[in-house]
C-alpha cells in the first residue's frame, strides 16, 4: 500500500480493498434453514433426551448468537457474521494499530527487529516484499505486522502481514 503518514486510515483502507475484491474466507453462504425457525419450532426439532444436561440450551444459545449475526456489507460486519473462524485476511485486524502486539491488532517492527531483518532501518520495499513472502514479520495468529518501506531515503509504502486462519 502506498505510504500515508496515518497507518491506522491505511489499514482501514486495505481491510476495506479487501473486502471489496472478496480476499477472504468466508463461512458457507448456503442459507441455514434453522435461522427461519421461531424459537418454539427450532426447540421442537431438538432431541429431549439431550434436555436433562443442558445440551439443548447450549444448542438453542448458539442458535440465538447466529441469528442476531449481521447480513456482512462492510469489512467490520463480515467479521461480525463469522467471529469464530475469522476471514483469514487483513479484515481480521479489528483492533487497528498499536505500538506493540496485541490481538487482532497490528504493530511495527521495533528498530531492533528491523536492523536484524533488514540490515536496516529503513529498508527498502522490494527487501520487505521478500522477507514478507520468505514467512518474515509473521506472528503468532490473529496478531499482525507493518513495515514502512523507504525510497531515496523516504517513506515509499507500507507493508502489512500477519493470519487468523489455518
């Protein structure tokens, strides 16, 4: 992505390029015909002999969560629609920027890092394309990663990696 000194207004630009191209996991779209049933119909279908556990009302719980679930027509109401799987892509980071890792969140490199990395820091953008593709700056899942790549010594692009899914 184009350098812009806001990382936070480019991360929410990509989520939503994102989102626009359909570069994302998405959870089956073949409609559930359980999510048309009133409660009182979706209950009746329930085994009662799973009713003296408690089972049945983590069933009709999970029923109720998945029918409040929005209809997804953004980056944050798709992630809404599917917050157990994630969509495996930068939509995922939700949290926005922060100084150091935090879940669904991205954070830069510290100087340390990048000198380590880069040799550098200031490091140019083809050495963050390869370092990115060679598995460089991921962490652990739902935690990402920006690298602001340099030209002739200016901020030039910035780089976003990281993964929520499999």
């Amino acid at each position: 992505m184009a350098y812009q000194a806001d990382v936070g207004a480019a991360l929410q630009q990509l989520r939503q390029e994102v989102y626009d191209r359909g570069e994302y996991y998405r959870e089956s779209l073949v409609p559930d015909p359980d999510l048309e049933l009133t409660e009182e119909e979706f209950r009746a279908r329930l085994d009662p002999r799973k009713d003296d556990d408690g089972f049945n009302d983590a069933i009709v719980d999970d029923w109720r969560e998945r029918r409040r679930r929005p209809v997804p027509v953004d980056p944050d109401t798709l992630f809404a629609a599917q917050p157990h799987s994630g969509t495996h892509s930068i939509i995922d980071m939700i949290n926005g920027v922060a100084d150091r890792p935090g879940f669904a969140t991205v954070s830069p490199l510290t100087g340390e890092e990048l000198i380590k990395a880069f040799g550098s820091t200031t490091p140019a953008s083809d050495q963050v394309q390869e370092w990115m593709k060679a598995g460089g700056g991921l962490r652990e899942r739902w935690f990402g990663t920006y690298v602001i790549s340099y030209r002739d010594g200016q901020p030039d692009h910035i780089h976003f990696s990281g993964y929520s899914g499999d």
